[in-house]
C-alpha cells in the first residue's frame, strides 16, 4: 500500500517540478497564478523547493530506508521541513512587489 501511495506522491510532486522549472525556464505560469505572481523564476524556485521536501518528508516514513535509526530520520524531517520552509517563502516573496533601496 505505501508504495502506491508514494509512486501517487511522486507523479503529484513531479508535475510541481515540471510546472516550477517551465516557470524558471520560461516565465510562464498556471491561468490562475498569473494575476497574482509578479515574479515567475523565484515562485518556479519556491516550487522545486517545495516539492523536493514534500516528497523527502513522504519518503523517509515510507520507504524506512534508514533502519531506524534516530538520527538520519530526524536530519531527513529536519532537512524536508527547511526545504518546504524555503520554498514556501520563496513563493511568498514571488507575489511580493519588489522594492530597491
């Protein structure tokens, strides 16, 4: 059953990559995130990022790759939780006007 779950995660996940890296490559966003994304390449950005801890966090728990072992299962929450924290404010800051000083 996990591995169900998990190949669903992965194709889920990986049409956010494709959409976040069309947007870094290209500019060009979802109809329904154009009004409100001023800059496309940091929200393509935020979204690889995004997804890459999404998936991480679905992964580790899934898979039980580190044989329990305490300490690489907390760097991998820690390292998914920084990655989804980065990518959420990255495409926080993407819907942001810039500003110069």
């Amino acid at each position: 059953m996990n591995g169900y779950l998990l190949a669903t995660a992965a194709l889920v996940l990986g049409g956010m990559v494709v959409c976040g890296a069309v947007a870094v490559a290209t500019g060009w966003l979802l109809p329904w995130l154009r009004r409100r994304t001023l800059r496309p390449a940091l929200w393509g950005y935020g979204t690889v990022l995004f997804a890459a801890g999404l998936f991480l966090s679905m992964s580790y728990g899934a898979l039980d790759v580190f044989d329990g072992s305490s300490a690489l299962i907390d760097a991998a929450f820690a390292s998914s939780v920084l990655l989804i924290g980065a990518g959420g404010y990255l495409q926080l800051l993407s819907t942001r006007p810039r500003v110069d000083a």
